[in-house]
C-alpha cells in the first residue's frame, strides 16, 4: 500500500483520516504528487476524490494525519499562511463553483484582481486569452446559468487556471464534455504542464484520457490508495484493480448475465 | 428530573455557543469592514437591492398603518373632544414606536430573508469555497457589503415609512374624517422634538438595521450545504431577527427612552 516515496513531493499526505459520522472515508492514506507530473485520482463513486481535493485545498481538516503543500504544512496552519498556499493552488469544483451573480468574465477576473493584483487593461488581455484556451470566445457577458453544463465545466477551468498557480487540483474536468472538446482540454492541461511546469492532481472517471495523460495513477479504494504508473497498475496483481481500468478485462460473465435477465 | 434539568442545561449552552459564534462572526465582518479594499461598488449594489426588494412594501405598509393610526387616534381623541391633537398622536407614535419596528420587522420578511437564502445557496454550491481558494475571505466580499447595506437602508426605509404613514394618517383624519388640514400638521410640528424624537428614531433604525444584517449574513454564511439548510436559514433569519428587533425595542426605550 505504501507508495515509494518520490525525489521531489510536490503535494504529501501522511497518515490522513477522515471520517463523516461513521463513513470512514479516508483510514490512514499515505500519496505524494511529484513535482511538475500529472496524477489522476481514479476511484468509485463516493470513494474520496473530491474530499482528497477539499483536504489538500485546506477547505477541509482532516481528522488525523499531515498534508503538505510545497513544503508548507496545510493542518492547522494560521488564516495568513493559509492563503499564501492557496495563493500556490488553483481548483476546479465538480460543479464550477462560478459565483452566479457574476458574468464569466467578471468570474475570471476575480483571481487575477484579488490575487494578483493586476490592472484592469492587462486582465482584459488575459481573460481573452484564456477564453480562447478553453473555447468559450465570446461568453464573456454571459451569467453561469446561461451557460452549458459543459460550458461551466470550462469556464471554471479557465478560472482556476487564469492565475497560473504551481499546482492545479481539478475535479473531474471532463465529465460531460463532448469527445473533440476532451481532446482539446487535454492538450490544454498538457500544454500548461509542459510549459508552465504545472503540477497537476485531477479526479476522473474518463479512462481513455487518464491513460492517454498521466504520469501517475492514484486509485482511492478501501480508505487507502494504490498509486502507481499506468503500466504498473494496469497490470496489477489485484484483478479489481485492473477491471477499474480495463473494461475489456471486466468479468466475461458480466455482459452475459446482464442479457440474461432482460 | 435529572434528565429534565440536564437537557435544559445542554440547551442553554448550546445558545450561548451560538451567541459566542455570532460575536465572533461580528468581529470578522467588522474587521471586513476596516480592511482595504472597502467595496464601494458592492456596497452601493447591495444598498439598491435592499431598497428596490422593500420600497414598495414598505410605502404600502406605511400608508395603510398612518391611516389605521388616524381612524383609531380620531375615534379615541373625539371622546376627549381633543381631535385636534390628531397630528402628533399620529406623528409620535409612528416616529418613536410603529416607524422603525415595523419597518424593521418588514424589511426582515422581505429582504433579509433574501439575503440569508442568497448566502446560503452560495454555501450549497461551492461558490464560497470557490471564493476562499482564489484567496478572497468571502466575509468580505459576499458577507460585509450585504450587512452594510442592511445598516445604511434601514434608518432610509424608516423614515420614508414614516413620512408615508403620516400621509396616510392625514388622509383619513383630514380627508375623510374632517379635521381641520392646518391643525393636524401644526399639533405635529409642535409636539414632535428633533433630537429626542426624530434622531431617536433614526438611532432604533440604526439598531435594528446591525440587527437584521447580522443576523441574516450569519445565518447564511453558516447554514448546511443543501437545499434544507437553505430554507432553515431563510425561516430562522425572519423568526430570529424579528423577535430581536421586538426585544430590542423595549431595552433601547426603557434604557434611553427614544
Ligand atoms: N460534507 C459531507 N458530509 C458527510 N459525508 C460526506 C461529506 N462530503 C463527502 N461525504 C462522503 O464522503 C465520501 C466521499 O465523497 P466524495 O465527494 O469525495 O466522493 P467522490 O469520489 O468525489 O465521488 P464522485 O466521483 O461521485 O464525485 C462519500 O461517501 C460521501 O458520502
Ligand atoms: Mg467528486
């Protein structure tokens, strides 16, 4: 279960628990994200994936256990030396998370005047870029729910992304996008990493684009995680593991049963 | 008995947890208040929401209670044969008392409501955790500008309460009950004080207003993530914050006697 450990953790979690009431949801999780790599998190339904993102965002404490972002220590960590990490993360929520009453472009701007401190004309430029980065050139007017479901998905890429952080946790970027947009969003995230040597922890239930992007896989399962490149664990020892990855390796009887009872 | 006294004891601990929380709460948003940038823009958009959602409740309200005021005063004084004095029973009751109670109580159902269920939904959908992890404190971009314009639109919507409620009170005593249009307006002018009154009534206002924005952001900021939190505290934002303005009422006038 131990994950071995690597040169350079850009994100560490030591012995994290959390429990809800009696739902044990993480149960002495050890996983580091690397420096400048992709990691994906992979995981059923209801195994942890957004509270994974929640605790390392700091908007969650959990109850026992070390999380560590660029060194600095996020639990119990003072209001001030909070936002100096967060000042190092930019998040995507499952659900965008884009402030209703705020027009897109007004939404992009929020980072980039609150965090950064830019100028008017200069963050014009930059939301117009980034607009265009995610394919949603001429939105800028629009309110989030006169957007699409995989509209909003974008747009908060686009606002977690504008403030070019070090690190960016995204949750599920591309659940209910349409397959030539998933295209275009990977070589996106690819492109940031690349250029901006952005590290990058995403949670997804898209496999093609997991296996196709990931430096490391995270599978969250049973409190505990499985980490391992994509090779490694889509070879495994343990079968669950790789049916989670491998459809074509679900259990032939599966389909057949299915038939049967209709 | 026991088990009585017990559970009567975890619930007074539990109130003034709640009460420590909201003085707590207090602090950050008057911290909010003092912390560059200050807002003005939001704070002027969130002024003019709260005066568009209670300005017409509020001028009805205050008509329809002027005239209550004037039939009632007028049945009341003619016994007295003093129905001259129409004009400041109306005006002081409604300046000391009927003004900023029930503008307060008005303004509570209507816009503070709003503002609890706004915040709240912002809760429900990430979008304040969304704003903490862009590293803006959402007290003081979403909580303050709303609790501001609670306390800078109370003592305006007070007042125009007021001065509809004394319109009221003159139609029915003046325009269909009779009473001499030049009496009413002069027992008014002369019996009504600017500085205990006037000021008093504003100050009560005032009061009810940090009241009501209090009561409404905190309520909101706090609430559950979901769909039944935002409605609980929709519901405890009115109840809460009316039976506190009432309360409040009788300790400013028995302590200051506005
Ligand atoms: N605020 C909360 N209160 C109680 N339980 C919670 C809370 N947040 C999450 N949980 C529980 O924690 C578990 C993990 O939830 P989480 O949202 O992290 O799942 P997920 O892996 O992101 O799932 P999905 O793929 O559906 O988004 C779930 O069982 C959920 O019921
Ligand atoms: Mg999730």
């Amino acid at each position: 279960m131990d994950p071995s450990p690597l040169p350079d953790p850009h994100v560490q979690l030591r012995g994290v628990r959390l429990a809800f009431g009696r739902r044990r949801v993480f149960d002495g999780l050890d996983c580091d994200f690397e420096r400048g790599s992709i990691c994906v998190l992979l995981g059923g339904s209801g195994s942890g994936k957004s509270t994974l993102l929640r605790l390392v965002g700091g908007l969650l404490a959990p109850d026992a256990g070390r999380i560590a972002v660029a060194g600095q220590e996020v639990v119990g960590s003072s209001w001030r030396e909070l936002r100096e990490i967060r000042n190092k993360l930019g998040m995507m929520f499952q659900g965008g998370a884009l402030l209703d009453s705020l027009s897109v472009y007004q939404n992009l701007a929020l980072p980039l005047r609150e965090r950064l401190r830019m100028r008017e004309p200069e963050i014009a430029a930059r939301i117009q870029l980034q607009l265009a980065a995610v394919g949603l050139e001429g939105t800028e007017s629009l309110l989030p729910r006169q957007l699409s479901g995989g509209m909003i998905k974008r747009a908060a890429l686009a606002r977690a992304l504008i403030s070019e952080p070090e690190i960016l946790l995204c949750d599920e970027p591309f659940s209910g996008l349409d397959p030539l947009t998933v295209h275009r969003i990977e070589a996106l995230l690819l492109e940031v990493n690349e250029s901006l040597g952005m590290t990058l922890v995403l949670s997804s239930h898209h496999i093609p684009s997991t296996l196709r992007m990931a430096d490391r896989l995270l599978l969250l399962m049973d409190g505990g995680a499985v980490a391992g490149t994509p090779q490694e664990l889509l070879h495994h020892g343990d079968a669950r593991i790789r049916e989670f990855l491998d459809e074509d390796a679900a259990p032939a009887g599966a389909h057949a049963s299915r038939r049967s009872h209709s | 008995m026991a088990r009585l006294l017990q559970r009567l004891g975890l619930r007074c601990l539990g109130i003034v947890e709640q009460l420590g929380r909201i003085a707590l709460f207090a602090l950050s948003l008057s911290r909010a208040v003092l912390s560059p940038p200050a807002r003005p823009g939001r704070v002027v958009q969130e002024v003019f929401d709260v005066g568009v959602l209670s300005l017409v409740i509020v001028c009805i309200s205050g008509a329809a209670v002027g005239m209550v005021l004037g039939l009632q005063g007028y049945n009341t004084l003619i016994r007295f044969g003093a129905e001259e004095s129409l004009g400041a029973v109306v005006g002081l009751s409604l300046i000391r008392e009927l003004g900023p109670v029930l503008t307060g109580l008005l303004v509570t159902g209507r816009a503070g409501s709003a503002m609890a269920a706004e915040i709240a939904t912002m809760v429900a959908t990430e979008q304040l955790d969304g704003l903490r992890m862009m590293s803006v404190d959402p007290v003081h971009l979403v909580a303050m500008p709303k609790a501001v314009a609670m306390v800078v639109a109370m003592p305006l919507l007070s007042a125009l309460f007021i001065v509809c409620a004394i319109f009221g009170g003159y139609v029915a005593g003046v325009e269909i009950l009779g009473v001499d249009s030049g009496t009413y307006f002069s027992s008014l002018e002369s019996s009504v004080d600017f500085r205990d009154d006037v000021a008093g009534s504003l100050l009560k206002a005032l009061v009810f207003g940090v009241v009501v924005g209090l009561i409404a952001t905190y309520r909101g900021y706090t609430s559950e993530p979901t769909s039944a939190g935002v409605s609980a505290s929709t519901t405890a934002t009115v109840v809460v914050s009316s039976v506190t303005i009432l309360v409040f009422d009788y300790f400013i006038t028995a302590l200051w006697g506005v």
